[in-house]
C-alpha cells in the first residue's frame, strides 16, 4: 500500500494531485500545520519534519521532485512521466524541478504573511521583493507556454502537475494579470479532476484572498 503523509495547501499537494493522475491505490494521512510534524515517528519519516512524505515499499521518500520522479518511473514512465530516452526528458526534468524555484519565493511570502503573526516581525520590503520574483517565474512560464497546452511538447505530465500546484499557491500572493499564456494554461489543467480531488476542505491555510505584497497586514 502506498501512503501519502499530508497537510493541505503545501508542497504535499503536489504528491496528492499526481497520485490522482496515476489512478493508483493509496491512502492519505492528514496533519495539521503544527507540531504533529516534528514527533519522533514522522520524523523517521521525514527527517526534517517536512511534507510530503510517501509510504513506498517499505520505504518513506520525502522530497516532491524525489517523489514525482519515483512514482512517475514506477507507475508511469511515458505518462505522466518522460523516460531517460524521451526526446522530452530533460524539459521534463527542467520544469518538475523548476516548481521548487517558484514554492520557495511561495514560502516566504507565507512566513511573512501567516507564520509571523506579530505585524512588527514583517518586512514590506521582503514582500514586495518576493512577490516580485514570483512575477519573474511567471515571465519564465509565459514564454514556454506561448504557442503551447502544456509545458511538454509531448502533452501533459507531471511537469504541469508539479508547476501547477506552485502556481496554485503563489497566486495567493501574486495574481496572473498580464500572463495570457500561463492564465490559460492553468484553467486548463485546473479542470482536471487530479486537481480538483487534491484540493483541501475546509481546513485551510490560505482563504482565496490576494495578498498585496507591498502592504503591511491590518
């Protein structure tokens, strides 16, 4: 049995959507946002005390690049994957690592905006600068996506998977205005039902509020 260790609206997400595109057998363990993750027993897990982690064989990956990469050779290698003699792999490969460049400038707009909860702990200026960035990823998108569905040439895989979900939660932070290219895109692989079943309840880190990055919480 596969498992999927989880907390709804994180990298995790990633893992979740991609487990749905597989169609596969798994089930899902759900942890709140807190100091569940740091326990010795998930931290057999994931070292860290990050999510995702993933139940395999025996075997508990962390790390969403590592497990988008395993799933897809072992389930879907010419699917949602792009094997070693693809003429899409190293694009493949490029795109599924490029979401981890998008969810870090994501995570510390999400330290700024939620995790320091004391007004006088947040920088404007670290915003400002991060939200910035994030328009920069979404620049790199918008000219691999012009004249494309997806961001392989080949169709859609799990690079689409992996940048979607970053691009999911960095546009709570940063909106698309602008971006015709990527705003299309990402309707398109947002109708999947993959994305639809990994989206959280009610539970939620973040509400469908945009973040203005240059203002100081009220």
């Amino acid at each position: 049995m596969i498992t999927l260790h989880h907390c709804p609206q994180t990298r995790s997400m990633r893992s979740l959507w991609l487990l749905h595109e597989l169609g596969i057998d798994f089930e899902v363990e759900t942890y709140p946002f807190d100091k569940t993750l740091r326990s010795p027993a998930y931290l057999e897990k994931s070292p860290a005390g990050r999510v995702p982690a993933l139940e395999l064989d025996g075997q508990a990956i962390f790390e969403t690049g590592a497990i988008t990469e395993i799933l897809c050779e072992r389930f879907s290698p010419n699917g949602m994957g792009r094997g070693v003699d693809h003429v899409d792999r190293a694009q493949w490969l490029i795109w599924v690592h490029f979401s981890e460049t998008i969810s870090q400038h994501t995570a510390a707009l999400t330290q700024q905006h939620i995790a320091l909860r004391d007004d006088t702990m947040r920088s404007p200026i670290v915003m400002k600068l991060e939200a910035a960035r994030l328009g920069k990823c979404y620049a790199a998108l918008e000219a691999r996506l012009k004249g494309r569905e997806y961001l392989l040439d080949s169709g859609f895989s799990a690079a689409d998977v992996s940048v979607g979900q970053a691009v999911y939660m960095a546009r709570f932070f940063a909106h698309l205005d602008g971006f015709e290219a990527l705003t299309d895109w990402y309707e398109r692989i947002t109708q999947r039902e993959g994305f639809k079943a990994s989206l959280p309840g009610k539970d939620v880190l973040f509400s469908e509020t945009f973040f203005p990055a240059w203002d100081m919480p009220s």
